[in-house]
C-alpha cells in the first residue's frame, strides 16, 4: 500500500546504510542547488528588486561585450598577453564544463542505482555506483538540457517578478506591490509545478531512456495524474529539509559560535581556522545527506507512481470522511 513514510523510511535507509551516495548527493547538491524551494527563498529576499536590477545592469562576465572588446583590445596591442589570456580562458571553460560533467553524471547515478538498489534481491551485491557514474549512455545531454530548461524557467520567472519590484526600486507605488503580489499568486505554483515536472522528466530519462521531448511529454502526464501527491511530497521533503537545517544551524550557533567569538577575542589564527573550516564541512555534509535523501525518495516516488494507481494523502482523507458520512446516512 502507498505510504509517504514508507518511502522516506526506504530514502533514509538507503541514504543512511550507503554512504559513499553522499559523494554525489553534493555534487547534485552542486547543479540543483534547492531545485523548486530555490523559488521561494530568493523571491522573499527583500533586496531581491534592487539585486535583479544590478544583475540586468552587470550581466555575467563572459556573456558581457566589455570582457570581449578589453580581450580584443589586449590581443591587438600585446599578442603574447592576449594569448595566454584567451589559453586561461578556454582552460576556465573546460574546467567549469567538467564540474558540470560530473555534477550531472553524479545526478544521474543516484537515481539510476536508487532504483537498482530496490530491484535488487540480494542488497549486498548491487553493482557500484561508480558503475552508474563512469557509464558511456545518452542519458547526459537529456539531464544537462533539463537541468538548463529548469533554470532558464526559474530566471525567467524570476525576471517577470522583479518588474513590480524594479519599479518600486525607483519609485514607491501600491499598483506595484498589487501586480507583485498577483504575480506571486500565479507563478510561484506554476513554478513549483514545472520544477516538479522536470524531475519526472528526469527520472523518465535516466531510468525509462525516453528522449528529452518523450520526457517532458510523459513527466508532465505523470504529473497531472498526480499533482496532490506531487505537492503533498515536496511540502513534507520541503518540511524535513528544514526542521534538519533548523537544527544544523542552532547547534553551529550554539556550540561553535561562541567558541569562533573567543577565539577572534584572543585572536588566535590557527583554531580559529580550523573551527571555521570544522563549521563549513559540518554544512557541507548536510547538504550532501539531504540531497541524497530528497532524491532517493523523489526516485522511489516515481517507482509508485508509475507503478499503479496511488491516491494522496488529503484524498484517502476526504473518502473515507465522505463514506462515514453515508454509513451514518
């Protein structure tokens, strides 16, 4: 029978026995970086209006035509210069293109040995993950076009929201924080839907080997098919990953904030370092475990759904509230 706790008991096994998975949960964590909830917390930063004018002003560096003319400019007066310049530019993209290579590699390798791992009979001899990560499929192109669909969406609606929020940034007017807050209502459960449906399309790649319009056209069934369940698993992950964070932080404030405080006090370099990096890996794991976790149980999710008929939570609720209701009739 369809249970949330059982999926987040089976998630949290999985996560809690197999920890070598936490590796590629932070590197998951890396491309994902909060996925739907990501939303929401930069739409409440109350600097967000005047950040998005900056950003729309600045743009980023290499996309910029003042980085290339100063490039040109360089290349024309001293070669040499422009050279190694443009060397330590193309080796940067390389760089950053193979972080994405394995962040999304590592991406692909939790949900694909997730589901390896329930198949299997005998637990103890379940294929490495290492296997899911260094195999030659085409699965890679279809996940990285997801993952840049999903951010292109998420700026996107970021940008239609920062309009209210730009004009307030000039001027004070109540028409705009009207517009805003409509805007909110509207595209915030669009977003969250979309999100939603990009990590059906995911899984509809990496495990079913549909192509990236199969994906969408399948993650997006599955989705109407199941938006309560959907939405009732992303407020519970959403929930978890907080309540978890909550606590991180309260006890890095707690325990180690004084001891960062004394240590600035009597100005004593090395410990203090050595706390500070203590802190960061304490935050970095974090991540790394409830990445693993949330995408655990997304993939288990997924399973049940495609599996057979599920109902939500509110649903089984308002059923049986409706059959007492005609047993006492």
């Amino acid at each position: 029978m369809f249970s949330y706790r059982t999926i987040l008991g089976s998630a949290w096994a999985i996560t809690k026995q197999h920890k070598k998975l936490w590796i590629f949960g932070f590197l998951a964590f890396l491309l994902s970086a909060g996925g739907e909830y990501q939303i929401l917390t930069k739409i409440l930063n109350e600097d967000y209006g005047a950040s998005v004018f900056d950003k729309m002003q600045s743009g980023p560096i290499l996309f910029s035509g003042s980085f290339w003319s100063q490039m040109y400019q360089v290349c024309a007066t001293q070669p040499r210069v422009g050279l190694g310049l443009l060397l330590l530019t193309s080796l940067l993209i390389l760089v950053a293109f193979f972080i994405l290579w394995i962040c999304v590699k590592a991406q692909i390798a939790l949900v694909a040995w997730t589901k390896t791992y329930l198949a299997a009979k005998n637990k103890d001899k379940v294929s490495s993950v290492w296997t899911e990560i260094s195999s030659s499929d085409k699965k890679f192109w279809p996940v990285l076009g997801l993952n840049i669909a999903l951010k292109l969406f998420i700026y996107l609606l970021f940008f239609l929201l920062s309009l209210p929020l730009i004009f307030l940034y000039f001027r004070d007017s109540s028409f705009a924080i009207l517009i805003y807050t409509l805007f909110f209502v509207v595209f915030l459960p669009a977003a969250l839907s979309i999100s939603l449906i990009i990590k059906y399309s995911m899984a509809g790649v990496i495990l079913d080997k549909q192509s990236f319009v199969q994906s969408l056209e399948s993650g997006h069934k599955l989705f109407c098919r199941h938006w309560l369940v959907s939405l009732e698993m992303a407020i519970l992950l959403f929930l978890i990953n907080f309540l978890a964070g909550l606590i991180i932080m309260f006890v890095l404030s707690v325990v180690l904030l004084p001891i960062i405080l004394t240590l600035i006090v009597f100005n004593m370099l090395i410990p203090l370092y050595i706390i500070t990096a203590f802190a960061f890996l304490i935050l970095i794991l974090t991540a790394a475990i409830l990445m693993t976790f949330q995408t655990s149980a997304w993939t288990i999710l997924f399973l049940e759904l495609k599996g057979g008929a599920v109902k939500a939570k509110l649903e089984r609720i308002f059923s049986k509230t409706t059959k007492n209701r005609k047993v006492k009739k």
